[in-house]
C-alpha cells in the first residue's frame, strides 16, 4: 500500500483521477482513457505530475569527483545547466537505477534524480561513498521539498513559453535554466520520458498548485499514458525493465552502453563491464513487433522453434501504432534486427519480430 502521496493529490481526486500505487506512492494512473491522453502527448501536448520521482541534491569541493565514482557516465563533462542521462551501479556492473543527473546552472553543485521510493537509498549510498573516500560534499535527500512536473507532446515549447518568464524554446535538449512560472522560480529542463519534445519543471512543493493550475488548459495525463508512450519511445522502466535482483542486468545488456564512459579514472563496476567488453554479453535488450493482436506482458517467455532464448519485461497495445510491441531479452545470437522468434502468450505460441526498440524512429503510425 502507498504510503505517500504527492501535494497536489486533493486536486487530482476532485478531478475524478484514477490512482494507483508506483514506488510507495499513491499516484493518478489516468485523468481520462490511456489512450485520449497518450494521444494529446503524442499530437499536441499533455501535463504530468511526476512529483513521485526522487531527487537529491549533491554540492561542495568534492561533488563532482563523488558523482564520477557513483554514475557510469562523464560528469566532467557538463557545463553549467547541462543535463546527462546515467546509470548507478553495484559493484558487479549491474544496475541498481537509472537517472538523469543535472549541473545547477547558476549555483555550484548538482541534483540527480533517481527512480519513485529511491530517494533514501540514493541519498545513504552517495553519503557512505563520501565518507569512506574523505570527500567534502553536502549531500541532501530533496524528495519532499521539490515538486515536478512533465508538459510534453509537439507544442509543449509553445506552451510553457506562454506561461513562463524568459524563453525556454531557446533551452536545447538536455540542458536546463531557471525561469519563473506564476511568479515561482522554477528550474525548467528540456528533458522527459514520452519520446517527444517538451520540459520538466522542478519547484518548491508548497507551490505546486500554482504551477499545476498555471497548465489547466491542457490534458492532465497519468502514470498510464506515461508508460505507453515510453515503451513506444523504447526507453526503460527502472524496476522492470532491469532490477538489481529480479531483472540483474548492466547497461550493455539493457543497450543503454551509451551512458558509460570508460575513459573515466573510476567508477563503480567499471572493471566487469570492461570484462564484459571484452569478452561479449549472452542475452541483450530488443525491441519486439508481435505479429498477432495478443498482448506480450512481463515475464512472457521468448523462443526460437520451441527453445526458450529469454523473456519479456514491458509490453503493451501501442496506442500510435494500433499493435502489440514489447520489450525483452534475447540471447545474443537472436538479437539481430529482423530475427523472427515467438513469445508465448496464455500458454500459446503468438510470432513476433526482433525490432529496433525505438519504435517511433522506425514504425509507421496506424
């Protein structure tokens, strides 16, 4: 059962959400149908409360050095108000989150922002890495003082600039700056989960009716939708998509070999993902097309004339593209674009197509 529940909560129940437990907190799944929302972000735009999401606050001498040693990628390389998307990892290479990891672009120091309910985690492990390595930080779990929100869809440019101080459409992707919302100095980044264009806005707590009412005019979108559109946009769901013990997968398993650096002087399980550079990987994350009008759900095996070679972890009904489409892990040797497998459904064969998991780069919309 959720045991918290974001600030705007009230709002979102009179609003007639419907909710559901993520993470630990009690959070609108849908405003509406999944798929009038999935629709809005897709052609015009939609608002989300994302405020579930952790976020902690990392400043001081040392901070960039301990950010280094703790992500897999190149911390040094971001300039004031940059933005990276990262994994943190156990010592065996393995993900235990994913991130997206932002430089203050005015003030020293940074604020990363780990998976719903791993706040804590983070915050303990960042402050236990420090004291063992002597490195002079100020480390702060800012989870239940920062509120966020997502707008995302074609015209989310458009519509934060109608509403905020400065010009955000000259924000490029990936990076961030401080401007002003209903007079509420937020800090707005060109980031998001959906595949399309649009911002995250993070602010006080205390203010976040004012910002949610500042995007009252447009489709409140939930935790459905969310997901839809982010298997569409093949990115990763933190928890299933890999899970440090359910689902122990590193980044080149999970195809996210683009968040790691190893030029850098350290970080952690640096030295297994070399290992495993060097000496290949037997199962890899793909894309899944499926053939028949059936459903692929986590955990569905995956096989090749009748031989089990891996298994499902996200799959839904595309609401773009009117099909199945899943993701899942496949033995290498089955993992080339164009492979044609199967995945058993309700205890029965359906056939499905190894895809580029970018879906929206590389299908046609129904």
């Amino acid at each position: 059962m959720a045991d918290q529940k974001p600030a705007l909560y009230q709002v979102h129940k009179s609003s007639g959400a419907d909710f559901t437990d993520f993470g630990g907190w009690e959070m609108p799944v849908a405003f509406d149908s999944i798929s009038t929302e999935h629709s809005a972000v897709r052609q015009s735009v939609g608002v989300f409360d994302v405020s579930h999401m952790s976020e902690v606050s990392v400043s001081g001498p040392d901070a960039m050095q301990l950010m280094e040693y703790l992500t897999s990628n190149s911390i040094g390389e971001l300039a004031p108000g940059d933005a990276q998307y990262s994994c943190i990892l156990n010592n065996n290479g393995i993900i235990i989150d994913d991130t997206v990891v932002y430089r203050y672009p005015t003030t020293e120091g940074y604020l990363f922002v780990p998976n719903a309910g791993h706040g804590e985690q983070m915050t303990d492990r960042w402050r236990k890495a420090a004291t063992k390595r002597e490195l002079v930080v100020d480390i702060k779990n800012k989870t239940q003082e920062i509120g966020l929100i997502a707008v995302q869809g074609p015209d989310a440019v458009n519509t934060v600039e109608s509403v905020a101080t400065g010009e955000v459409s000259s924000i490029d992707r990936f990076t961030c700056q401080r401007s002003k919302i209903s007079n509420v100095d937020c800090l707005v980044a060109r980031t998001g989960y959906t595949g399309e264009d649009g911002f995250e806005i993070f602010f006080p707590v205390s203010d976040s009716e004012m910002i949610w009412n500042a995007f009252e005019d447009i489709q409140s979108c939930g935790l459905g939708a969310r997901n839809t559109l982010r298997l569409e946009a093949g990115l990763l769901l933190s928890g299933q998509d890999f899970h440090p013990r359910d689902e122990p997968r590193t980044p080149l398993e999970a195809g996210l070999e683009f968040t790691v650096d190893m030029t850098k002087n350290e970080f952690i399980g640096q030295d297994v993902l070399r290992e495993q550079e060097r000496r290949g990987i037997s199962q890899r994350m793909v894309g899944l097309r499926i053939e028949e009008r059936a459903i692929a759900r986590h955990g569905h095996p995956l096989q090749h004339d009748g031989t089990e070679i891996g298994h499902v972890t996200s799959g839904t009904m595309s609401p773009t593209f009117n099909r199945p489409l899943a993701l899942g892990y496949v033995e290498e040797s089955y993992a080339k674009e164009g492979t044609s497998i199967e995945v058993e459904i309700r205890g029965k064969p359906a056939d499905a197509t190894v895809q580029n998991q970018r879906f929206l780069d590389v299908l046609e919309p129904n």
